[in-house]
C-alpha cells in the first residue's frame, strides 16, 4: 500500500542538492534496487540519509509523512540487506513517535512495522529502542495509534519467539525501569511481554525474576480486572517454574519482596505474596532463616484476620508453622561452632527489626539485607545458616506489647516462644529478663487460651535445666513497673534457712525446678498482688494449671514460703484461702492430697510444716489442713483458741464453707474415721467445737445432723478394740513439735488483730475528715 505519489508535494521548492532532485524524480524504492544491483552501499546510505534529515525529520509534516513512507519503501527495496542499514533507518521513524501530531505518529507505527517486518530477526540488536518506543505507543491517548503499535507488537513478538539470540541481559535493566510505570497501558504492554518472553524455551527469565518481582506486585494491585488477571497468570507461571526448578531459583534474593507484599493493604497483593511465601519456606527450607523477624512481622497479624480473609488466614497459618520447623536444636549451638571454626570475619549485617509505629502503618518500611549469599541446596545437604533469635524476639516481644493483635496472633507468639525455648533453650535464656514481665501481664489475657500458652512458656522457664543460673538467688527478681505492688521479702528467720539467697534456691521447695521458678513465683504472688481482680477471676485456674504443667508440691511449698513473709496480711490471708480451696477441691492436686493425708514420709512432713506456717494467716484453712493431714487433736487445739480471737462475718462464712467441704467426697475418709470415736476421740471434739461456734444457720444444721449420725462408742467395740489405730501410731511417729506451731498461729494471728485494727483506725479518721 504504499505510494511514492505522497512526496510529490511534500518536495522542497528550491531543490540545490544534485542527488536530491534525482530522488525526487526517481522513486527511492527504484533507486535503492538499483544501488543495491550495484552493491553501492554509500549511495544506499546516502539516499536513506536525505530521507531522514530533509523529510522524515523536517519541520514541514507533510514532508515527515513522505519521508517515513519513503524509509518504509528503502527497506522494503533492500530486502535481506535492509538489517545493514536498520539503525539509519529505525532512528529517525522513532524520533517521530514522539511527534505532536497523531497521524504522524500512526505513521511511524506503520513505517516501522514494514521495516521490521522486512529485517525480521536483524532487528533483534535494536529490540531494547524499539521495546522503549513501543512501550511509550501502548499508552498513547490516540486509538488508531494505538491499533497501529499492537500489530507492530505482534509482530516483534513473534520475532523474539522464533529467535534463539535474544539479549535477556541488555534488556532486563529497560524491563526493570519501565516496570514501574504507573499508566494502565504501559502496564498491560509489560505483562504482555513477560508472559511472552517467558514462554520462550530458550529464554531463562527466572534468573532475573529478582529484578522484576517487586514491579510485578505492583501492577497486580492495578485498578484493571484485565491487568490484575494478566499478572496474576505472569506470577503463577513463575511459580509453577520455580516449583519445577528450585535449585536454579534466587530465594534469598526475593525474600525481602515478599515480606514487604505480605504486609500490603490490598487482598489480592497479600494472597498472593503469602502463597509465595509459603511456597519459598517449603523449598528453600532454613535458606530462609535470616529472615524469619521480617516473615513473622508478615505473617503474625494475618492469623487474627476473620472470614473475610479466610484463604489469606490460611495460608499464612501454613507459612508460620513450616517456618517454625526450621528452627532446629542445633541452632543452639550454631554460634559457638562457627566462632571456633571460621576466621575473623566482617560481622554480617542482622536484621533491622521494625518499630511497632512503622509495622502497624500502611508503608512497608523493610530493608533487610544479607551480605553472605545464600542459595539453594539440595535436601541432602545441610545449609548452614544462623538463625538470628534476636531479631525473632524482638518481633514476638513487640507483638505481645501490642494490644490491638488478636488472639489468634498471640497465641502464635506464645507457641513460637515455647518452640524456642523448647529447641534453643541457651540463646533463649539471655532474652527472658526481658521477656518475663510481659509474659506476666498476659497472664491477665481475656481469653484463657492464651493464658494456657502463656502459663506453658513460663513453666517452660522454670523448668529447663538451661535456666540454672550461677549465684543469682531467686530472690533478685526484675525491677517491677511503676505502680506495682511488690510482695515484701525479708530474709528467712533461723527456723526456715539459715543459708541465705542461695539457701532459696536450693531448698527443699524446687528439687527440680532452676533458679527461674522461684523468679516465677515471687513475680506472679506480685501479679496477683497488685491485680486483685486477676486473683479472684482466674487465680484457681492460673494455679491449676501450673500444678499440671509443674510439680504441685514445689509450687505449693514456693508459695507457701513467700507467703510467710508477706508484709500485706490482708493479701496473706486471701491468697492462702484461694491455696487451700484449691488443694482441697482441685482434681488436679489428688496426688499432693494424698501425700499430706498420711505423713508418712519426711518430705510430707516437711510440706505439712511448711504450709502449716503460712496457713496461719487464715484460722478456719489451718484446721482443715489440720483435717486434711489427720492431725484431729492439733485441729481441736486451734479450734480452742477460736475463742480468743475476733470473729467476724468473714470469719464465720469460711467456718461455713468448711462445713460444705466436710460433706464433700474429699473428706470420706474422715466422715468414715467417725465410726471408730475410741481412736479418733478429737475429731468428735473438734467437729463439736465447729458446731459451737456456727450460729444456727443451714451449716449448724448440716454438722449437726452429721454428728448425730455417730454411733454409740460401745456398740462399735471390736475384739480387738484395744489395738491403737494406723492414725494414732503415725501422729505419734510424726516427731512434729504441735506446741511450736500453736505457738506460730498465736504469733500470726495476733500480727492480723493488729492490722485489722489500724486499717479500722485508718477508715474511721477518714470517715471523720470526711464528715468535717
């Protein structure tokens, strides 16, 4: 369809040139065969040079029209020799795709396609001009111009897919930039090309999927439906790629990309980049360990999302619990082996964990860098690579600071703690001053699943054999936050320990625990301390559960230690009954029950003292320890001694609940004891001495009918009546000083008639300020 009739008019006036008034009255078409008949190629060029400087590049448009009709018609003439002259005559046809007017434009998309429609594979060393040209077409405001660079594209397409010499390389840093581009055309036009250039067998785009990524994620966040599905097919390729090739694959190179998309505030962005993710933690496997702070800060708040995120929810579950397989107990050891082994080196650049005001921000402010390559190495072999537990804490710390995540998210956290600590134990230890006082506040959690996890961590603390520390005592605890209430801890009287700090850790209360559970102990009768109502909501359960996650006797005896020297006699009094109904109620203390039933070994006796001495603080829970242990006449003893002490409504409820608790299946076997009065004459009698001191309520009548059950002594004598009974021998084998710990009750008891009466003098010159 072309015509040389166009130059016609488009001819200068005044023609001073010799051989331009030749080509204006011989077509260049004719001309050029000629020249090329004639292997003339200075000729060839010196006509291609006239049509591009005095028309193609002229200020007259109808002169820039005829010229590129007329370079479209050299090449044609030229045919195979056409790739000789290509960039004489690609430069000036581009030069005219900038041109103001749209014809002109549609032009030069015209001229090009003839010219490289002529030249074929020849224009493949010019293809990074000819992309940069297109791409600009592709978003050009005109249809028809539009229309004219999608068959030219084509048309290139096709060319770089027949062709086995194509410059990836020289064209990547061209892909790259104009990857960016923020036009809906331009972007489609890339995509198009990446989808082309990486169905291409011969063409490995994958090595250089790094330098693309970022862009690629960019555009899926596009407003198009059409763009956002073309990108969505560019990455799912890549991926069906990388699955099939994994060893060839840049992982660590595109890790930090992933984290930063992971965190987008578009649904399909974030779904996306977490299939990535979890796709990378599965192939690479412990390649992507530098990372873990940057993919825990991604993933951790996504488990919280709701159904409307479900699949994104999903996926970042999978990716959290594969990533969390990858800490192995060698990472404990991992340091150590490396400083005796490798030589000095620069020390490797960790990972900048972000701040809580960034990660909670719509921008993605992530710039992890890792000096040392890393690449993938087949499963067989074991990739040494550091995990850098400090960046992992601190973004699991920084979760739990957060009170905005949801519970999903911290119960993740608390399960990533325990892994740690489960598997790198050592490294965890140098973190848990700093960890231990927010695990303590979460103990106040809203859900009790997260107190569950919680309370697992904290045993987990206490109980490693890691945590032994060397002349710490239990006793140095960490500085408590402002306005905390801090339990008073004098030094151990002489009855107690006369071995000071290091007497604490190692007494008989924590055989097995490490110098942390006592910490632990102290910290939370603080907790509970200072949050009353954490103690009357969940202090039973909190307890409860440590009895099963640790040994119910050390946390008995611990507590019971730190009780008796609690300056606070009110919080004395109140955590020792929340002890004892526990003890006395609790599945989960069957065992520790029955070990304090008999005394029969040192160690008991040694509990029964123990808990004896802060039991003290509440008269009505000493007497039935009393119970508890069979120590019938010691009970009747301080039943007794009820009588010179002030009895208040308080007072007579707990004597009323512990006439419930005598009906309930614990006491069986006292309620049993009743048939044989000879051998257990002080149970009748203290029985009788809880009933006088009830006022005629529903518990006076319960004990009441209870003790008229009691058979007549004389019809219940056997042959053998004479023989003491199993209880009797063991009070008397029992080698426990009774007089001593009646003497202690008196003590404490006397120390709460006395803080009763302040407190009650303190309120009644409130009360008369107040009336003043």
């Amino acid at each position: 369809a072309l015509t040389w009739s166009l130059l016609a008019p488009a001819a200068p006036s005044e023609v001073q040139n010799l051989n331009l008034s030749v080509l204006l009255l011989s077509p260049p078409p004719r001309l050029v065969r000629e020249f090329v008949a004639q292997n003339n190629t200075s000729q060839i060029k010196h006509v291609i040079q006239i049509l591009s400087q005095e028309f193609a590049l002229s200020q007259h448009p109808h002169s820039r029209k005829g010229g590129l009709i007329g370079l479209a018609a050299c090449s044609i003439a030229l045919g195979k020799d056409s790739g000789l002259y290509l960039k004489e005559l690609i430069e000036p046809v581009l030069t005219c795709f900038n041109d103001a007017d749209s014809r002109l434009r549609y032009y030069a998309c015209e001229a090009l396609y003839n010219i490289v429609k002529v030249a074929r594979g020849s224009v493949l060393p010019h293809f990074n001009v000819l992309f940069d040209g297109l791409s600009k077409l592709a978003a050009d405001p005109d249809p028809n111009v539009k229309s004219g660079s999608e068959l030219l594209d084509r048309l290139l397409k096709d060319i770089v897919t027949e062709s086995n010499q194509f410059d990836l390389v020289g064209f990547i840093p061209l892909l790259r930039e104009r990857i960016y581009s923020n036009n809906q055309y331009a972007r489609q036009f890339i995509i198009s090309w990446i989808l082309v250039l990486e169905s291409v067998p011969d063409i490995n785009l994958l090595d250089y999927l790094p330098e693309i990524l970022d862009g690629l994620f960019q555009i899926l966040g596009d407003n198009s439906k059409e763009i956002r599905k073309m990108c969505e097919v560019a990455l799912g390729e890549f991926l069906k790629e990388i699955k099939k090739n994994p060893p060839s694959v840049k992982f660590a190179e595109m890790a930090n990309i992933l984290v930063i998309h992971c965190q987008a505030a578009d649904d399909l962005i974030q779904l996306t980049a977490m299939c990535w993710m979890r796709e990378f933690i599965q192939l690479a496997g412990r390649v992507m360990l530098p990372y873990s702070s940057g993919i825990l800060t991604a993933v951790l708040p996504c488990l919280s999302y709701d159904d409307r995120k479900k699949n994104i929810k999903e996926v970042a579950n999978v990716c959290n619990q594969s990533l969390m397989k990858l800490v192995i107990p060698e990472d404990d050891e991992m340091d150590e082996a490396k400083q005796a082994t490798a030589p000095p080196a620069e020390p490797a650049s960790e990972e900048p964990v972000p701040e809580p005001e960034a990660a909670s921000g719509g921008e993605s402010v992530f710039t992890w860098a890792v000096r040392s390559p890393l690449s993938f190495l087949c499963s067989s072999e074991r990739i040494q690579v550091t995990l850098n537990l400090d960046g992992i804490v601190q973004v699991l710390d920084c979760h739990l600071h957060d009170t905005s995540i949801g519970m999903m998210t911290r119960i993740a956290v608390l399960k990533w703690l325990y892994h740690l600590y489960i598997k790198t134990p050592r490294k965890m230890f140098r973190h848990t001053d700093s960890l231990f006082p927010i695990l303590l506040r979460t103990l106040s959690d809203e859900s009790d699943e997260v107190i569950l996890k919680d309370l697992e961590v904290l045993a987990e603390i206490a109980s490693s054999p890691a945590g032994q520390t060397e002349g710490h005592g239990p006793s140095e605890t960490a500085d408590p936050r402002p306005g905390q209430v801090e339990l008073h801890i004098p030094g151990r009287n002489s009855q107690l320990s006369a071995s000071g700090a290091k007497g604490l850790e190692c007494s008989p209360s924590t055989p097995t625990m490490n110098s942390y559970f006592y910490k632990f102990m102290i910290n939370l009768l603080k907790r509970f301390s200072s949050e009353r109502k954490l103690l009357e909501t969940r202090g039973a359960f909190i307890i409860r559960q440590l009895c099963l996650l640790l040994n119910a006797e050390n946390i008995f005896h611990s507590m019971a230690d730190i009780l008796l020297r609690e300056e606070d006699l009110k919080f004395a009094s109140t955590m020792v009954h929340t002890l004892n109904t526990i003890l006395l109620t609790s599945s989960e203390l069957f065992q520790l029950r029955n070990q304090l039933k008999d005394l029969r070994t040192p160690e008991s006796r040694n509990l029964f003292c123990c808990l004896y001495r802060s039991w003290c603080h509440n008269p009505v829970t000493t007497v039935s320890l009393c119970f508890l242990t069979q120590n019938y006449k010691h009970a009747y003893d301080l039943i007794q001694k009820f009588g010179d002490l002030e009895v208040t409504v308080d007072f007579l409820t707990e004597v009323d609940k512990l006439v419930q608790l005598i009906e309930c299946p614990i006491f069986t076997y006292l309620r049993l004891q009743l048939l044989d009065m000879k051998n257990n004459p002080y149970l009748i009698k203290a029985l009788y001495g809880l009933l006088m001191l009830l006022p005629q309520s529903s518990a006076f009548q319960l004990l009441s009918h209870r003790l008229q059950c009691v058979p007549n002594p004389e019809l219940m004598q056997s042959a053998d009546g004479s023989r003491a009974s199993a209880g009797s021998k063991r009070s008397s084998a029992s080698n426990i000083d009774y007089t001593e710990l009646l003497q202690h009750f008196d003590k404490v008891q006397h120390k709460h008639l006395e803080a009763r009466h302040q407190r009650a003098g303190r309120a009644e010159q409130l009360e008369r300020r107040g009336v003043l």
